[in-house]
C-alpha cells in the first residue's frame, strides 16, 4: 500500500502539532505549514513549510508535492485566534487573515484535486441568545440558524464552514467541518494573551501561593466545556475517516462546569488552598457545552474522559512551565543586574 500524504496547516500550533503527531504514528508522509516554526522548534512533519498562508503563493506551495500527485488529506487548522481576550480586541484582523487562509487553502486543494479536506469550526459560531442560561446552554448543530454568533471570530468561523459546504456542493469536494469546543491539554498556549481558560487558570494557580488570591474573569458562574487534546485528536481522525457527506458535527465534552468550580478544581489538584476574586474582564456567553448526539449518531463514538483527568495531566505541565519561566527571568535579571569590570 502507499504510504498517504497528508497536510496540516497550522501544525505551528497546538492541535495541530498533536495531529501531526497522530498522523507519523500512524504511518502517513506529513508536511506542517505555519506563519511561525513549530512548537518549541521541534515537530514530528517529514517536511515543514514556515509560510503565512494569507498569501496566496505560500497556499500554492503548501498544496504542491514534487511529483504532482494530490494531497489524500488535507487539514486546515491555522487560524489567527486566541481566548477571549484576545478575540474580543483584535475582530479585523481574525477576520482577515483567517478568511484570506480558508479561502486561499480550499481552492488550492480544489485546484490540485485533494481527496479529503478538514476545516476546524467551533462553537463559538452558535447564537448568543441560545447561551443566556448558565445551566442550560443549547449548542445542536442545527441551532446554528438563524445565525448570531456573539463575536467576529464566530461570524468568521460560520463563514469559511459555508464556504467549505459550498465547494462541496459546487465541486464535489470531499469537505468535511466540525465545530471544537474549547481543546486544552500541554503544549497549549499558557501565557501572553492568546490562552485559553484552563491553560490561564493553571498557570494562575501555579503562580499563586498556598491561602493566596486567584483571579477569574467575569461573574464565575459561567460555563463551559472543555475537550481533553487526546480525545480533539481521536475525533477529528473519526471524522477524515467517516463516510463522505457528514453534516457539520460537535467536536466537545459534554461535562459543563461553571468557571469558578473549575478553578477550585485545578486547585484542588494542585493541592492548593485559593481564594477567587471575580474581577471584571471579557467573559464571552454565560453558558456553553457540546451537544454530542449526532457525533455518537453518526460516528457511533464521542468524548468520554473527565474533565477532571484531563486537568491532572495539563496542570504539571504549566506548572513545570512557570517554573521554567521563573528560572530564565532571574538568569536574565542577574545578567542584567551584574556589574562590568
Ligand atoms: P493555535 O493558535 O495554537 O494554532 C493556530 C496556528 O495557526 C498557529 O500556530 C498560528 O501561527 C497559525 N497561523 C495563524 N496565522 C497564520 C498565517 N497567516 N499563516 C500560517 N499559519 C498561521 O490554535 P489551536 O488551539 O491549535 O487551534 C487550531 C484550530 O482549531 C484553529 O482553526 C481554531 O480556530 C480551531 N479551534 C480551536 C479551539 C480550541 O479550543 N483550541 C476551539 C475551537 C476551534
């Protein structure tokens, strides 16, 4: 059998270096396309393209093997985006950059005949009025329409998956999307804006003293779900794997809490005595979960660790992360500091 190539866009990133991952162990020739280089320098790809794929030439070389043959799959991950706090300040130039790659990667996979492609939604396209109570979100696929995602990063999100369904529709592209709900796990980012609740809440408890003080953004009583990378991983590869035609699916945990009980969680994990202070900051909905029943429906398969569990194996991560952070930052004070003979 010969061996399929598959490229993952984005692979400078989270997900995405965990995808590449999966896909060497599983025998596949891979090559990684980001705007930066991967993840601590190192990635798992045959072959990594260091291009920014808003440009339409760099799309042209991500698509291109040397034998001209296509891609069997192709994963278009990147995205400019960030939690929160950064989607909710920086709306143009999310909505650039990750339409002009959408766009750029789709019809460069069209044009070079890709079998497979995979677009990375989430659900932060579901309207903001089915997310007001806090104990009982609605997130079905199907409550997408009428659409009113509460933030330009949704609006983009809710875009490119029409866009993908068109050149399907259009084509007969095997496209194929499905909607992440909040993926965290080690290798995340955990610091300098981009991160995402529990990658900040970690690194806070991290950071905090035994009896000290945590702060958490918002009233607290909002909630979320929170997928676990190992199992983001196993769902998108169900997915490529899938029969052709799949509507648009939840990719999420099903285990909603609000976000002061998951504080209290990794603190407990941490075996740490916290107060929290809510302070004012970006909050987002009041509620937000998966709502898995056409992924079991249609896959026969979905997400089932705790989040407990997951939070056992990111929060020593971060932990181990802060610590490094402190020892470079006082190496670096030092050499500052040291006077010249
Ligand atoms: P990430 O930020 O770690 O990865 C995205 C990657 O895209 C980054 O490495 C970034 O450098 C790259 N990128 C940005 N602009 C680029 C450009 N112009 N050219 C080339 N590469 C560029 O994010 P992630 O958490 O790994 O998310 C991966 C995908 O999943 C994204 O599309 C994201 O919107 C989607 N998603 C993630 C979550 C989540 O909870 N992490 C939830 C819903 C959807």
């Amino acid at each position: 059998m010969t061996q399929k190539r598959a490229l993952v866009c984005g692979a400078g990133g989270f997900i995405a270096y965990h995808l590449v991952k999966r896909l060497k162990d599983e025998g596949y020739w891979v090559r990684g396309a980001d705007i930066k280089e991967p993840l601590f320098g190192a990635t798992h790809a045959d072959d990594f393209l260091v291009a920014d794929l808003t440009q339409v030439e760099n799309a042209i070389k991500a698509l291109a093997l040397p034998d001209n043959e296509p891609f069997d799959e192709v994963y278009q991950l990147a995205a400019n985006m960030g939690g929160m706090g950064f989607i909710s300040t920086h709306a143009s130039e999310i909505m650039r950059d990750s339409s002009l790659i959408n766009l750029h990667i789709l019809e460069q996979a069209r044009k070079t005949g890709a079998k497979k492609i995979l677009f990375t939604s989430s659900a932060c396209i579901y309207p903001e009025h089915n997310q007001k109570d806090p104990e009982n979100p609605k997130c079905a696929e199907e409550t997408a329409y009428p659409a009113a995602p509460d933030t330009e990063y949704g609006w983009e999100k809710i875009y490119a998956e029409r866009l993908y369904q068109a050149f399907a529709k259009d084509y007969g592209m095997d496209t194929r999307v499905v909607r992440l709900h909040n993926v965290f796990g080690p290798l995340g980012t955990w610091q300098g804006g981009r991160e995402k609740a529990p990658a900040a809440l970690c690194r806070k408890v991290a950071e905090a003293q035994d009896g000290g003080t945590v702060e958490v953004w918002g009233r607290g009583d909002q909630t979320r779900s929170f997928l676990y990378i190992d199992e983001c991983i196993e769902g998108i590869r169900r997915v490529m794997n899938g029969p052709a035609g799949l509507p648009v699916l939840n990719l999420g945990s099903e285990e909603n809490i609000p976000i002061n009980e998951l504080t209290q969680m990794i603190a407990e994990i941490a075996n740490k005595r916290i107060e929290i202070k809510n302070v004012e900051g970006p909050e987002g909905v009041r509620g937000r979960t998966s709502d898995n029943f056409l992924l079991q429906e249609k896959l026969g398969w979905q997400p089932s660790q705790s989040l407990k569990d997951g939070l056992k194996k990111l929060y020593p991560w971060i932990q181990q992360q802060v610590a490094l952070r402190a020892i470079a930052r006082g190496l670096f004070v030092n050499r500052q500091t040291t006077p010249q003979k």
